[in-house]
C-alpha cells in the first residue's frame, strides 16, 4: 500500500523516470512465473526508457524468443488469476507485437501478433495496479 502511495505522489510530483523503470522492472523480475515452461533456460522481461516493453526467452538447447511492442500500441493491459499467479495479457491496437524465434529447429520465424499473455506469480492487487499506472505514464508520455 505504501509502494502504492508512493508511486501515486510520484506521478503527481514528476518523480524521477529512471525510479519508475527500474521498479516496474525489477517488478517485471520477480513476478514472471518461468514455472509452466521446464526448458527455459533464461528470461529477460523488461520495460525500456523509449515505452518498449520487451521479453526475451532463451530456452536449453539455444532456442530464443523475442517479443517486443511499444506501449503506444496499447489498447488494454488485465490480469486474471490472484495473488498467487495468474497471466498479465497485453494486448494492442493491431497486430503490434513483434516476435521472432531464432535457433529454432523448425527455422528463424518472424511474425505479429496483437496480445502477449504472460505468466506471473505474487502479483498482489496493489502491485497491479502500480504497474498499470507505470504503463499508463509511459504510454501517456509516447503519445
């Protein structure tokens, strides 16, 4: 509640934009739920300076996936599950979301997509609605 209120003056004093990122990524760490996929071998969630969030997945045996949107394309960003986990769907305007797989057996794909489905764990309804509002600041700012 605290993180809340705090996040709340800072939108409203023009906080630091750097103290934003590095919350919302350090939110972004601790919350994505690797657990449903066993031979992920790394992931790297981030929220970016220029209002890109993006998702790298490196899985066993090289395998990596990227997607990536900037948050202007956003139409709408929900959670459905509770606190203990559940998935952060984004999603945008058009086919917005870039993603590309690389070192796959099946060969390098890139296509488009419109919703990104990610799974989280602890997501407290305060921590969400933190992250919306950092969502919106930075999709606000991009316009």
């Amino acid at each position: 509640m605290i993180l809340l209120a705090l996040l709340h003056l800072s939108f409203t004093t023009g906080a630091d934009e750097q103290q934003l990122l590095d919350w919302s990524n350090k939110c972004f760490s601790e919350s994505y739920d690797p657990s449903g996929d066993v031979k992920l071998k790394k992931y790297d969630w981030t929220l970016t300076p220029d209002a890109f969030i993006r998702l790298r997945k490196t899985y066993d045996k090289g395998k990596e996936e990227y997607y990536s949107f900037q948050l202007h394309r956003l139409s709408d960003m929900s959670y459905i599950g509770n606190a203990a986990g559940g998935t952060l769907k984004f999603k945008t305007i058009a086919d917005d979301i870039i993603v590309q797989t690389y070192n796959d057996r099946k060969g390098d794909i890139d296509s488009m997509a419109t919703e990104l489905d990610i799974p989280v764990k602890n997501m407290q309804p305060e921590r969400i609605d933190s992250l919306q509002m950092v969502i919106k600041y930075f999709k606000d700012k991009g316009l």
